[in-house]
C-alpha cells in the first residue's frame, strides 16, 4: 500500500471510529480525548521542527538554481521568466477565487463552528497589525530571534536578501554554501520522510480527537475543503489552454490531444517527474525541437508548480475563513508573495510530504493557525492528482509558448550540430 493510502486509510478509520464514539458511547469521549490528543500533537509538532530550517534552505537553493540556470542561455533565461509569471498569476488567482468561492458556496456552519471547538488549542496568531506595523515588522532586527519566534514573513525576507547576495560572491564560495543548504535540505527532507512514514498513527489520532467531538461534522468539512481547494487548481490548470493557444500559436484541439497521455500519466504517478518523459514526447510530437524542450522541460519540472501557488494559499485562506480570522489588502498580498517563493524553492516531492513546509509559512503569515494542517495532509492524495495535473499541462503550455519564439535559434543551433556530427 503507498504511504498515501495508508494516510487516508488512517484519516477514514479514525473518522469512524471518533463518530461511533460521539454516537454510541460518548461517556468514553472524554479518555479518548484525553489519550489521542496529546499523541496527534505530538506528531504535529514533529512536522512543525523541521519547517524553519527547511523553508530556509529551499528558498536559498532554489534562488541559487534559478539564477545559475537563468545564466545558461537565452532558451533558460526565457524560460524562468514565463515560469515566474506563472506561478505569480497562480497566486493573484487564488487570493481572488478562494474568498470568492468561499462566499458563494460557505462551509456549513455547524460543521465549522463543532471543528474549531474540537481544535480549541488552534488559537489564531492574533488582530491583523495596521499596515505601517505590518511592513515596517518585515524587516527584522534580529533574525534568530525572528526565527525562533516564528516570524516566517521575516525570515524569507532575509532569505531572499542572503540568496541573492550569495549569486554576487566568488563562485567557488557560491558552490560551497550553496552545498551546505542543500545538506541541510536533503537531512530535513529525511526527517520528514521517517515523520510522514508514521503519519497513519498521528493522523488517526487526530481524526479520532475531532471526529468523537464534532461527530458527522468533520466529515462534511473535510469534504467542502477539498472540493474548494481542487476547484482552484483545475480553474488555475485551464489557463495552460489559453496560453499554449496563444503563446505557443498551437491548435486548442491539437493541444488537448498532445495533452491527454501526459496528464493520464500524471494522474497515475501524481509526479511531475514521472511525467517527464511523457511530457518530451508529447512536446515533439506538437512540433517543438528537441533542442528546446530538452532545456525547457527539465527546468518547468524543477521550478514551475503552477498549481502550488494557488492551492498551497487557497488552502491558508480556507483555514484563515475556518477560524474567522480577518485578512487584510497588506497580509493577503504578503501571503501571495509567500505562496510564490515557497512554491519556487519546493522539491518534486508527493503531497504529503512537502504540504506542511510549504503551506504553514503563508498560514503563519495570514496570522493562521498550523494545527489544522496535521488533519488536512491526510486529504492531500486527492488535490495532489489535481496539482500533479496542473503542474504539467502548464509545463507543456510554456514550453510551447518558449518554443514559438525561440524557434529560429533553436533550429540553427539543431542544424550546427547535426553539420558538426557529419564532419
């Protein structure tokens, strides 16, 4: 069984067994409660360690990876330029279609009135500071007290000012501390593997805590907030259509056609690396050289997740909706900002693993709660199928778009090789 049907199997039985409690035995409710509780916390907890020095080192990694392939050619520099309009049009979308879809369709308020009861230690951060405190609180006058605090708006900031000064340093100083950020990265993706692998236990007993004081309700929640949050990615997702058509000056038909096989194997692997080889054959069969998808996808694969902006803010902002805590215009647009370099510095990695890391900073920033997030990575396995399909029907689309308007040089540079070859 994969690790996230063993997520969702325990996420189901602890669903069961805490409504059977709330409905048949509710004397037993409280010793429950008192034994699961502190058990789902503490893996909670667990996630929440390894989130500061993770996001750190991902965001100077990918800084670093970005510039340094941003360096490599004209084909490259393209490429990221289309790949960051993308993920900030991801983010502006969800900041818009998130409330929009929140107010036209609302969480049943019995449903979110019993969950933020049951999870009654999930106290948000607190008011919204005016908007002068809030900007002039970016910048940190201690960053390790910022960090130790848990000032993730803070400490991005600094990781983009460290980030980019590291790119002005001598190269062989650059390769050195872009290596240890990369051990740090790689030992906290570690942690997290062995922290996800017993995530059934954890899991089931926060579904166990909620579920035998919310009874049914937890259900209901659960399921408006994939609909909700899904509902963002595949609208996001849509757009690859629009921007092959346009940019890529491709058939809407002929695009769809190219894309149907690629997304049946993102839909089954639910990973965008997998899907890579798919993707290089689709793109060459839609009549873009090799000599340009070969660069454009394997940079698309590690930078662009173009439905991880929007989801990963759409799924703060349901939370923020959840426990009624007010956003304004200067922390929704810092959590947008948030969403995109956190989706810039992510790894290739399933759902569940990079879900805490990525979203808590732009909850944190939002002045949302992270306790709900150790329930709503149990329900990842299916927005992960629609991310996973969104983030390669876009990969496809902007390599599209890069290869109608570098199409020239990478013919030329085609035929120098093949010359090259026959001499």
């Amino acid at each position: 069984m994969s690790q996230s049907s063993r997520i969702l199997l325990s996420l189901v039985a602890g669903l069961a067994v805490g409504i059977a409690l709330a409905g048949w035995a509710p004397g037993a409710v409280p010793v429950t409660v008192e034994i699961a509780g502190p058990i789902g916390t503490a893996w909670l907890n667990a996630l929440q360690m390894t989130v500061l020095p993770l996001v750190f080192s991902l965001l100077v990694t990918g800084i670093a990876a970005t510039a340094e392939a941003a360096r490599s050619g004209a084909v490259a520099a393209r490429s990221i330029g289309i790949i960051l309009a993308v993920m900030v049009f991801s983010a502006v979308m969800a900041a818009i279609l998130t409330p929009l879809f929140l107010h036209l369709v609302p969480m049943p308020a019995a449903s979110g009135t019993a969950l933020r009861a049951a999870l009654a230690g999930a106290a948000p951060a607190g008011p919204v500071p005016p908007i002068g405190e809030f900007l002039a609180g970016m910048v940190p006058s201690n960053v390790v007290a910022a960090a130790a605090n848990g000032g993730f708006l803070s400490l991005i900031l600094f990781a983009l000012v460290f980030a980019f000064a590291l790119a002005r340093i001598a190269p062989e100083q650059r390769a050195l501390l872009t290596g240890f950020f990369a051990a740090i990265r790689d030992t906290m993706l570690v942690v997290i593997g062995w922290i996800i692998w017993i995530a059934p236990i954890g899991v089931f007993a926060l579904a166990v805590t909620v579920a035998a004081k919310t009874g049914t309700a937890a259900v209901g929640a659960l399921l408006h907030y994939i609909v909700t949050v899904s509902s963002v990615g595949v609208i996001v997702s849509l757009f690859a259509f629009p921007l092959a058509v346009l940019g890529g000056r491709i058939a809407l038909v002929r695009f769809a056609r190219g894309a149907a096989p690629v997304l049946a194997v993102a839909m089954s692997t639910q990973s965008s690396l997998a899907s890579l080889p798919a993707m290089l054959r689709s793109s060459e069969e839609m009549g873009v050289p090799v000599a340009t998808s070969g660069v454009v996808l394997p940079i698309a694969v590690a930078m662009l997740r173009a439905t991880g902006p929007a989801m990963n803010l759409a799924v703060a902002i349901y939370v923020a909706t959840w426990f009624n805590v007010p956003m304004s215009f200067a922390t929704l647009a810092a959590g947008t900002a948030v969403a995109v370099l956190t989706s810039l510095g992510s790894v290739s990695l399933p759902g569940q693993i990079s879900f805490i890391g990525a979203i808590s900073p732009i909850a944190v920033t939002l002045g949302v709660p992270v306790a709900p997030l150790g329930l709503l990575v149990a329900v990842e396995t299916i927005p992960d199928i629609f991310r996973t399909m969104g983030n390669v029907v876009m990969d496809l689309a902007v390599t599209l778009t890069v290869s109608a308007r570098s199409v020239p040089v990478a013919t030329d540079s085609a035929d120098a090789l093949l010359h090259e070859g026959a001499g």
